[in-house]
C-alpha cells in the first residue's frame, strides 16, 4: 500500500534511538523528509532524507526551535510526531513521589509535546493540514501499582490534549492522534538502568525474572511477547498517511492484549 508520504516533511522528536530511531526510518523508508531531534544523534547518521539535529528538546524554547528549521529547510511541515518522554520508576509508593518528579516526568513526557505541537499547529494552520502523532502509553489509563504514578499522569494529559486540540482544529484539516504502546523492546524496559533491571534490583532476583514477574502482576501478555519498536512505527506512519484522512481524536492501543478491558 502507497501510504502518499513521498515528499512530505515530518518532524520526530526523541528519535535518536528505540521507537523514535523506528519512526524516523520507517517515514524515510516511505519517501518522507524527516527532520529528527535528539539529543544524540550518532543513530541518525547516514539515513537517506533524515537530518539529525541535537539538542535538548526540555528547554523550553527548543521545540519551537526545531519546527522553525524544519520550515526553514523544506518551507513546511506536514506530519509530526511527539516521541520523546522518559520514565523513572518509583518503588517506594506515591507518598515518596515528589512535586518535584512529578514536574520532571510532565516535563519530559508533556511540555515538550505541548510546545511542538504549539509551534508546528501554527505553520499547518498555514498550509491547510497536518498530521500530528503523539506517542502516549497504556499507561495514560491504565496503572497495576503506582511505580510510573507520575508518568501516567503526564502521559494521560497528553492523550487529554489530543482530544481538545483536535476538535479545535480539525476543521482546519489538521488530524492529531494516540498510540500507546503496551511493553516495548527498547533500553527503556530491556537496556541496562531500564524497567526490568531497576526492579531486579529492588527484588533481588535478575533481570529476566524480574520482567517476567511485572509482566504476570499485568495479567500477562497474550500475544506472548513484547511490541517491536518497528511495530510502533507500522502504526504511526499509517497514522500520518492521508490514507487515513478521516481518523483523528483516537488513541490506538498496541500491547499484545496487555489491556483487558475496552
């Protein structure tokens, strides 16, 4: 399928590595422009139609930044995609969560969303369209404990703002959807400091006893594996497609089955 995203101009933020870096090559794969942001971007080196560009998407003036040099090189921008976020799991309950994480994880996985979107709705307003994709998470709605209490919060005020953005600007031709990954296979979960190994190490066991172990607590996943980040960016790319010209306001759930309920 022709997915019609040769010659469009995206920009992907968090796209050094992990579902970002997926995003990023599957849109150039599909003949897109791709102005990707990273802090690092080593991992962006030598993809055809992709320009790497390093910075700090959390000062509060970068994301603006950004989409003004996407603009300046290609004079528009027609899909986005907010991927950046991080999470720091908290063990030792909601009380031991601070004001102070929790403005850390809306900054990473809320504010930086907020101002590209801010800053690229103004020049699609301009153009007469867009696509934007935030990449939310399962847990926007969905928490077994309270060890990502923060993040789920900052991530649910993003699927929130997907939802009042838009109605006000649908009828502009601009399209701003969800997808909510369910577990990922990147160093997030699976890399060193990542979900699996900071458990482990609360627990006492290893890594791998430790994921399989979150992961029952779950209910388990039917599908008997973790979403490739490739997966992810399936969804996405199909998502920023004019092919599906008439989908906006939704959340697209991706977890294997993780979630139960509708």
């Amino acid at each position: 399928m022709d997915l019609e995203l040769i010659g469009k101009v995206a920009v992907v933020t968090g796209a050094g590595a992990g579902i970002g870096l997926a995003i990023t090559e599957a849109l150039a794969d599909e003949g897109a422009q791709v102005v990707a942001a990273s802090r690092r971007t080593e991992g962006l080196d030598g993809l055809d139609r992709v320009t790497g560009v390093a910075g700090d998407l959390a000062d509060p003036e970068a994301p603006a930044r950004l989409v003004e040099k996407a603009v300046a090189d290609h004079g528009r921008i027609d899909v986005l995609v907010n991927n950046v976020g991080a999470v720091r799991l908290r063990l030792d309950g909601c009380l031991a969560v601070t004001d102070e994480d929790f403005q850390w994880a809306m900054d990473l996985n809320f504010f930086i969303a907020l101002r590209a979107t801010r800053a690229a709705l103004a020049t699609m307003v301009e153009s007469g369209g867009g696509a934007i994709v935030n990449v939310a998470s399962v847990n926007a709605f969905y928490h077994p404990d309270t060890a990502v209490v923060d993040y789920g919060a900052a991530k649910a005020a993003l699927v929130n703002l997907t939802k009042a953005l838009s109605q006000e600007f649908g009828p502009r031709g601009i399209r701003i959807n969800d997808v909510s990954p369910g577990p990922v296979e990147t160093d997030l979960w699976l890399g060193d400091h990542g979900v699996a190994e900071t458990v482990a190490g609360a627990t006492g066991t290893d890594a791998a006893t430790a994921r399989e172990q979150i992961i029952a607590g779950m209910g388990g996943i039917p599908s008997g594996r973790f979403t490739k980040p490739e997966e992810v960016a399936t969804l996405v790319c199909l998502l920023a497609s004019p092919r599906s010209g008439n989908v906006t306001r939704a959340n697209f759930v991706i977890d294997g089955g993780l979630i139960k309920t509708t």
